[in-house]
C-alpha cells in the first residue's frame, strides 16, 4: 500500500516538472506573434503584412537594383557612378540610404561613402561622388549596398516634368558640360541637382560630376555648367586621309563615295550601322544633324558646300591620335545628363 502511494506521488510529481518543463519550451521557443514570424496570427491580411505589419503592398516591393558601378581617376582620388533602377512602377522612396565601398584586388576595403538618396517610380538614375580621397591605382571594385528604402506611392510622389535641354560638350580650359535645367511643372523646387556623365569613343565611362542649382520656378529655367579634370580632351574624329570626293549626290544615290561619307558620319557618332553606299534616309537625317552642327545650310544632301567642307576637315585634321590619348577622351555625342528634383 506504502508502495503504491509512492508511485503515484512519484508519477504526479513527474507530471508536473513535465508541465513545466514544456511552459518553459513554449516560452522560450514559441515567442509572442510578432511581423516576422512567417506566421499570419495577429490580424494580417497576409503572412507578416497588413493589419499592425507593414502594408502588403510594400512588403511585396522589388528592392532596388544596383545596375552597374565604375570607379574613375579624379584628380589625386576617385570618383564613382554608381547606375541603380527601381523596378516598382507604382512605388517609389522618398528616401534610401546607400553605401559606397572601394575595394583592392583581395576585396578588402580601402574607403567608404555613405549618403541619402531617393528614386520615383520605375525611375533609373545615377548615384555620384565625385571624389573620394582614395588613389584609384589601388582600387580593383566597388560595392554599393542600399538601406531602409522609405517606400510611397507613386501617386503622391511621381517624377516632376523638369530636364536637360541644349546640352553641349566641349572644352576651354577643361573639359565641361553645358546646358539649361528646363522646369515645366506647376511647382518651384528649392534646389536641383544635374548629374553628367562622360563617356570615351569606346563607350567606356571616363568620369562623372555634378551640381546643384537652386530655386528653379515653376515653367522658368536655369543654365548649368559641369566642368572636368585638365587633363581630359574631347575626341578628335579621324577621317581617312586618303578619302576624296568628286560629285555631290542626295537621297536614292549610290557608290563608293556615299559609302566613304556614311563612314564619316559613323565617326562622328551620327550613324550606328555599317556603310552600304545607299544614301537612305537614315543617311539623309545624319547628314542633315552634321550640317546643323557644322553651321552648313541643312539642305539634307551631300551639296557643294557641304563636300568643301569636308574635304577642308581631312586636310587640316591631326595626326592619328595614340589609343592612350583616345581612351581619355571625351565623345561629345555620347555624354549622358540626369536632372534630379524631388518634391
């Protein structure tokens, strides 16, 4: 009898350290509901969103994407153009914090940048510093990683309609980038900033700068000027030497001297396929482009005057330039202008 009572004292006391010893797993491992559980058990329209999570719409937002990055020399240091995208075409950030890290050839870092951006809706646009105090020999990559994006609706926080017009490139002193910020929305904008991005005859970027404007009106506008490093020249087109012309010609001609003009014009960044010897129509609105550019009466045919000018171009141009000199230079047709406003 004294044995069977100590059994069932036993087996209840076993019981009840079982009892707590489960109140303490569920303690410990089975925490409050939370936003981040992987759980929809506190009044979520879905798992870990809506209700007190952040709004499902959100929460199913593509990040932004880091599409490229490139250092580049800056005087004694380094500059970075870092192209991003925002992939949401209802969404925006009002504001991100990005990181910019310079690495060696081991992946260590060498220097970092850090700021605040932001980005509209379906909106690609370009992250730019300058420079950084880091000599670019020893610099093999860059990372950038972007933060705590605060996400609106595009319908409250949309791109204004504010641009580049008139850009030019060209060098005095330097290297430098011109234009007029054109602001054509109903709204003034305190300040503006006007990123512009050089690139060699190769397509290779060479170097990136900005500016910022302040206090733009509304349908008023601003001129800019973005100057570069000294050392930087524009490209030169090379048109071969040996290159003669004999007749002029238009639209629906054909032969080896149209071919020798669309080569030219393909030189100067006006063309982007290969000479055919027809003059098309492609051939007509590059000619035309290369009038306009040159100050000749824009007729759209390869006139007298536009054939004496051309052949004046072959006979007072420069030597061949070296592939060092033509890597540093600057294509004035490729150079590529952001406006950045935010409301």
């Amino acid at each position: 009898m004294r044995l069977a009572k100590q059994i069932v004292y036993g087996t209840v006391f076993l019981i009840i350290l079982a009892l707590i010893g489960y109140g303490l797993v569920r303690l410990l491992y089975n925490p409050a509901p939370s936003c981040f559980d992987n759980v929809q058990n506190q009044g979520e329209t879905g798992v870990d969103c809506g209700g007190p999570c952040i709004p499902c719409a959100i929460k199913s937002l593509q990040p932004i994407q880091v599409q490229s990055q490139k250092a580049f020399k800056a005087s004694d240091g380094t500059g970075v153009a870092v192209e991003i995208y925002n992939p949401n075409p209802d969404w925006g950030a009002q504001s991100f914090d990005y990181t910019i890290t310079l690495k060696d050839q081991f992946g260590h870092a060498l220097q970092t940048e850090s700021g605040k951006s932001f980005i509209y809706p379906g909106e690609l646009k370009y992250i730019i510093e300058p420079y950084i105090k880091q000599d670019v020999s020893t610099v093999t990559s860059v990372a950038t990683q972007i933060t705590n994006p605060q996400w609106i609706s595009g319908t409250v926080f949309s791109k204004p309609n504010i641009d580049a017009q008139g850009i030019r490139t060209d060098k005095d002193t330097q290297v430098y980038v011109s234009g007029n910020v054109v602001n054509q929305s109903e709204f003034p904008f305190a300040s503006v900033v006007v990123d512009a991005l050089v690139y060699n005859r190769d397509g290779v970027l060479i170097a990136a700068s900005k500016t910022t404007i302040d206090a733009i009106k509304q349908f008023n506008s601003s001129p800019f000027k973005i100057s570069f490093a000294p050392e930087l020249s524009i490209y030169q087109p090379q048109i071969a030497p040996s290159i003669t012309f004999s007749r002029t010609f238009q639209f629906g001609d054909t032969g080896s001297d149209v071919s020798s003009l669309q080569g030219i014009l393909r030189e100067y960044g006006l063309m982007t396929t290969d000479p055919t010897g027809y003059f098309d129509d492609a051939t007509r609105q590059a000619l035309t482009q290369f009038q306009q550019q040159h100050g000749i009466a824009a007729s759209g045919a390869f006139d007298t005057s536009t054939m004496q000018y051309v052949q004046n171009l072959i006979t007072s141009q420069t030597p061949q330039q070296n592939q060092q000199t033509k890597d540093t230079s600057v294509d004035p047709v490729r150079t590529r202008v952001f406006v950045e406003a935010e409301h």
